[in-house]
C-alpha cells in the first residue's frame, strides 16, 4: 500500500470516533509527527501508550528497546529467558495453557514476527509512511465490532475461509504478526490478552485488519449494509436508550 486509503465514511457511519492506529515496520521516524520510545530496560506493556495514541503520538520499538519482554519476543525474536522457565511462567504462573506439552506445542507453531526494518512503530495513520503499514486497528464498542465483522465479510468468498478470526495471544502480537501477508483481506478480533486489557477503557475491543482488507473497507459504500435498516435501526436504539 503506497497511498493510505480514506475509512472516513465507514467510521462515519459507525460512529467510530477514536483515531485508527497503524502499525509500521519502518526505517525512518521522520514522517511522524511525535516520537515516543519505552524507558530503557524498564518494561511497560506496548497498550500502556494507548492515551498517547489517541494524542497522536506514535510509539517506536527497536530490538533493544522493546518495552516488555513479550513484546521483545514476539515482534523481534529477543529471547530473554530459555524455553523451560518461559513455558514455566505461561503455564505455571499465568495458567494460560492446560500443560506444559500444550504450550510447547503452541510455541512451536506459533512463529515470531521477523522484522524488515530495525523499527516498528505504532500510532496514527499517516500517509506519507502508507508503503510501511502493516496493520490497521479499530480500537471499537461491541455495537461497532459487530459491523466490523459483517463489513469484513462483505466481499468475502466463503470458499476463501472465515476473513475475522480471533487468535490465542498477546495483544502485541494480535497487532502484526497473527496476520498474514497482505495479499490475502484478514482480520483478527483482538485485545483478548488479559494482561493488557487495563490499558484500555472496559467497553473498547480491537479490531486490526491488514492491508488488503482496510483497502475492501474503505472501498464499501451507500450500497452496503451501512444505509440499511438492520445497522440504522440499532444505532437509533441506542441514542434512544442513552
């Protein structure tokens, strides 16, 4: 994607007012207005910069600075601790696997995003830094997520496989690299990782979609569910009920 595309009138009518945040394998901070980078070797969860976002300020990560470990590993392949006591913590301290054979399984086959560029970074849309986005996020209430889902399934072909899954993981990763490659639309319903969900206001999930499908989502127009009774009418419920 070489020029940014305008979700303007799906946002529109969704109501959705907070800023989409794009995520960038980059090689220059340039054509970001406001840089912010993690303390060093100090670790803070990548959505403890959520109110930054919204400010428009973009976070920059390098594989020396990374925030957390979790995001160290997942988006640059830093390994700060060996295999066993990382399966220990997931397993033992976190209980998010039944086993530790489960885990190991899940690690497996569960890759590490393998950066371009030395940087990621993450906040506002900008247009000049289009060729480098790698996802698009929707930070959204449960009405607007649910006509996410149907707006990715809307030039779906159901022979291609389900466009909206919701992957097992950390938030971070939920942001990249659970993605494929942008030749194929995708979305994942994420800000499911129980670590990070404090950062956030309690009613806000993400939806993050690459490139090919945030291109299918701006191109949907007057004609689509978006001027239709279903969608007009719930939203009408709702400033009813406020």
């Amino acid at each position: 994607m070489s020029t940014l595309l305008d979700a303007t009138y799906i946002t529109d009518k969704l109501g959705i007012d907070l800023p989409l945040i794009g995520v960038y394998d980059a090689p220059r901070d340039a054509d970001f207005d406001t840089i912010m980078e993690p303390v060093p070797h100090k670790k803070v969860c990548v959505f403890a910069y959520y109110n930054a976002w919204m400010r428009g300020q973009t976070l920059k990560l390098t594989s020396s600075n990374f925030g957390c470990g979790g995001s160290g590993y997942w988006l640059f392949g830093k390994e700060s601790r060996a295999r066993k006591e990382f399966v220990d913590f997931l397993v033992g301290e976190e209980g998010l696997k039944c086993s530790d054979e489960m885990m190991n399984i899940w690690l497996d086959v569960t890759p590490t995003y393998k950066a371009i560029h030395k940087c990621i970074y993450i906040g506002p849309l900008k247009n000049a830094m289009a060729e480098y986005l790698k996802s698009v996020t929707f930070f959204v209430n449960p009405d607007q997520l649910s006509a996410l889902v149907v707006a990715a399934n809307y030039h779906a072909n159901p022979k291609d496989g389900n466009p909206v899954e919701v992957p097992f993981g950390s938030g971070c990763m939920q942001l990249l690299h659970l993605l494929p490659a942008n030749d194929k639309p995708k979305a994942i319903l994420g800000a499911t990782d129980l670590a990070m969900r404090r950062y956030l206001p309690r009613n806000l999930m993400a939806f993050t979609v690459n490139a090919k499908m945030f291109d299918q989502l701006c191109s949907i127009d007057q004609h689509s569910f978006l001027t239709k009774p279903f969608l007009n009418d719930l939203l009408e419920f709702r400033k009813s009920t406020k």
